[in-house]
C-alpha cells in the first residue's frame, strides 16, 4: 500500500498544530498589549491583526521545519523511492 505523505511529515504537522496552540496565544496577548498600550486608530489595529495573523502562519510553518530537520529525516519528503 503507498501513502501520500511520509509519518515523519505527518508527525511534524501534529507538533506545529500543538505548538501554533501557544505560539498564536501569545501573539494574541502581545497584540492585546500593544493596542491597550498605545492609542491607535482602526486602520493600525488591523495591520497589527494583519501581521499578527501572518507572524502565525510563518510559526506554524518553520515549526514544521525544525520538526523535519530535529528529527534528522531529510526535506525531500516526496521523493519516489
């Protein structure tokens, strides 16, 4: 039977889904601070939810990254053998 997608590769998309859990509430608190330290307009609200939301996304993925790499398997994950 052929899978589509390595279990290392799944493994390491489980831990960035776990990890993204603290890594986005924290980048949540960190917006909460900076908007309730500082008096900003509804256009700068939304660019820091903008890069916020973006600052997320490149977590989850260099999560992924470093999972692949610690575990010592190479990033050609769709090589055919």
């Amino acid at each position: 039977m052929q899978t589509w997608l390595p279990a290392t590769f799944l493994q390491a998309i489980a831990s960035a889904i776990a990890h993204s859990f603290w890594q986005t509430g924290l980048l949540f608190l960190l917006y909460k601070l900076a908007i309730a330290s500082m008096r900003t307009t509804a256009a700068n609200r939304y660019s820091l939810a903008a890069i916020a939301a973006f600052t997320s996304l490149l977590l989850f993925v260099g999560t992924i990254i470093a999972e692949l790499t610690h575990s010592g398997h190479s990033l050609n994950w769709f090589s055919i053998n």
